[in-house]
C-alpha cells in the first residue's frame, strides 16, 4: 500500500525553479535581463557603442565639441598648405576678423535682419499651407485624387526657372523673393506632411469612432495632435531649402541680404567677407535645428525618440 509522502511548500518552489526554462536542471534560478542593462544578457554595453542607446548632456557637447574642433583642424592645415591661401582660402582667424568688421561695420545685423524677415514669412507661408493641404490629403482619399496630378505636376517645376517670372509679375520688392521661397518649399511640405497623417495608427480611429467622436472631433484632436512632432520634423527638415531659395532670390535681386553680401565681396574677392557669411549661414541653421527638436519635445514628450 502506498503512502503519500507530504511535500513542502518549499521545495515545490526548488523544484520548479530547477526545471524552468533558463539553465539546466541542476542550476539555481536565472535573474531575467533587467531593462537598464538594455534587455540583454552578457556584458554591459558601452554607451558610445550602444544601439540605439542615450548619450548624456556631457558626452553630446563634448562630441560636438570634438566635430567642430576636427572641423576647424582640418580647415587650418588646409589653408596653411594652400599658395595663395589669402586670396582663395581665408584662415580660421582671417575669417574670425572678417565676421567682427561685419559686425562692427552693422553691415552683419541689418543685411541678417532682412534675410531672416525674407524666410519666416515666405516659409511661414509655405508651412500654413502645408499642413492644411497635407492633413487634407492623408485623411481624404478624395482630396488626395483632387491634388495628385497637380502636385505631381508643379512639382518638377524648378523654383529657380519662376524667378524672372516672378520679376515680371510682382516687381522686384520683397514679393518675388517671398513668393520663391514658397514655391520652392510647399510641395515638398504638403508630401511629407500627408505621409505624416497616413501614418497616424487606424486603431485610433477606430477607437475614436467607438467612442462617439464625430469627423472633426477626429481629425482636430487624433489626426492633427499625432502628426504635431512629424510636421515640426518636416519643417526641420526643410527649412535648408527656404534658405537656398532665399540665396536665389537675392543673388538674383536685391539690394540687402547676406547672399546679396556674398555676391559684393565677390567683386572684391574678400574670400575671407565670403566665408564669414557663410558661417552665419551654418550658424543660423544649427540654432534653428535646435530650436525646432526642443519645441518637438515640448510639445510632444510622448514621441521623443
């Protein structure tokens, strides 16, 4: 006859552990990989060599400070190795002394002041109509059929070719110059943001409807609030071409404006006049990349990456 022999709790649990999945039967239970060492098992991963991992505030800046430094290195050797280097590449320090004349001078502030008015409001424009045409096209298939052709068609039109156009059509004012930096912009922002609201998840919809929301309700409050961090993207990502349209404009007519300062030191070959304002041009730029990824951020701390 057999007699059950009781068991404790205790070594149910041994047991269990000792023959699950993790090691074999013989070995004590397996600590599972922890979210901070990166969900995987092994040795810790260096942060610089980490896929897709986070860098602190200290080693961004001194990376950055580093790529700037290599940067300028190589632009010194360069100009030091170079005949003539006065007169076709300009030192580090020649350019540093030609960017104080300018600003000393006021030439820097007041021709800055009027390229900038020139791209905030032809890109601000360009921006406006966008996201009102790019929201329209990747939620209503109709809008997109309506807008598809024309679209495909203005498109492949070079912006530059429209400048003696515009010249004749508006004059040579402060509209032709905005006016190209619109057209040069806006096709590009309405495709990138329709893709932008087509990738807005149907499950949320779904659930929108479900819930009793109405066509506007959805559009305003799921469809929109989710493309937010893409369309200030795009209009990261293509604020450059607003700046070259703006060179365009004012190579071609104007009478202020940092290109129109390059196309004048031309006449004069000031190499170093030439690379200074090409620095502002790179400054300008990182600072607007900055600007644009915090207020992405800000505005939507749920898709930081």
């Amino acid at each position: 006859m057999n007699v059950p022999v009781p068991v404790r709790e205790g070594e149910v649990a041994a047991a269990a552990s000792r023959l699950a999945p993790g090691g074999p039967p013989g070995s004590g239970p397996r600590r599972a990989a922890s979210p901070e060492r990166g969900g995987v098992r092994g040795r810790r991963q260096r942060p610089l060599l980490r896929i897709r991992g986070q860098l602190g505030f200290g080693w961004k800046l001194g990376l950055a400070t580093v790529g700037i430094g290599l940067i300028i290195a190589v632009w010194a050797i360069a100009a030091a190795n170079t005949a003539n280097s006065k007169s076709l590449l300009p030192t580090p320090a020649a350019t540093w002394h030609a960017l104080v004349r300018l600003k000393t001078d006021g030439v820097l502030s007041h021709d800055l002041w009027a390229s900038l008015q020139r791209v905030l409001i032809g890109y601000g424009i360009s921006i406006a109509i966008g996201v009102v045409i790019g929201i329209a096209i990747g939620t209503f298939a109709s809008v997109e059929a309506f807008f598809e052709a024309q679209i495909g068609f203005l498109r492949y039109i070079p912006a530059s070719a429209l400048t003696p156009l515009f010249l004749l059509w508006l004059g040579i004012g402060e509209s032709p110059k905005i006016w190209l930096i619109v057209v040069g912009t806006v096709f590009y922002n309405v495709l990138m943001i329709a893709d932008v609201a087509r990738s807005v998840p149907r499950e949320l919809l779904n659930a929108s409807y479900t819930l009793g929301a109405g066509r506007l309700t959805v559009i305003r409050r799921v469809i929109l609030r989710h493309s937010v961090p893409g369309i200030i993207d795009v209009a990261r990502i293509n604020l450059a071409a607003a700046w070259l349209m703006l060179v365009v404009a004012e190579i071609l007519a104007a009478q202020e404006g940092l290109a129109y300062q390059i196309i004048r030191a031309q006449r004069f070959r000031a190499v170093d006049t030439m690379f200074a304002i090409l620095i502002v041009f790179g400054v300008i730029g990182l600072f607007s990349d900055v600007f644009l990824r915090w207020l992405r951020n800000v505005t939507s701390p749920w898709a930081r990456p």
